[in-house]
C-alpha cells in the first residue's frame, strides 16, 4: 500500500518528513538518494553482479548461477555480521559511510 502524506500532514514543505523517519504505519520507505554512501554502493553493486551472474547463467553457461549464490550469500553474512569484503574494497577506493553511529 503506497501512503501519500501531504505536506500540511506533515508540518514540512516536501511532505515526508514521516516517512524517511518511518514514524508513520504502513508508510514505504524511501532511502536517501543524494549522496552515493558505501551502503548504497554496496547494495548497487551486489544488483549488478547478482543479475549478471543471472544472464550469464541464463545465456551463457549454468555455472554462472553459482555467482549470482555467492553474492546472495555475502549479502547475507553482510547483514548478521557486518563484515563485507566489498565495503573493504570501496572504502579503500574512498567511499564512506551515510553515517558513524
């Protein structure tokens, strides 16, 4: 369900300021998208490989789903551990986080 807010709900010129804060129920989320930080990088970067270890799958040769596996799985291990040897990659490149909480 798509939750359209106007801004006199709000209190603020644009009208979202409930949703990017996610105060609101069964609002969508809408991430950041003005600056290139290295979470989204990563999430980016792990779409592309993802799809084109798919095609290469589809097209290609079947092997190439075991990519496309690995990816998915590094995601995963990003996400209970935080360890993620892209983010290492990226920040070397000089890609810094949305935020140091």
């Amino acid at each position: 369900m798509l939750l359209r807010v106007t801004p006199a709900e709000t209190g603020t010129k644009d009208g979202f300021d409930g949703i990017s804060q996610g105060k609101r129920r069964n609002a969508m989320y809408i991430a950041d998208t003005k600056t290139w930080y290295l979470e989204r990088l990563i999430r980016l970067l792990a779409g592309i490989f993802a799809l084109g270890g798919s095609l290469l799958g589809y097209f290609a040769d079947p092997r190439w789903f075991l990519f496309s596996g690995f990816v998915g799985a590094m995601l995963t291990i990003f996400a209970l551990t935080g360890l993620c040897p892209m983010s290492i990659i990226l920040y070397a490149f000089g890609a810094r986080e949305r935020c140091k909480c």
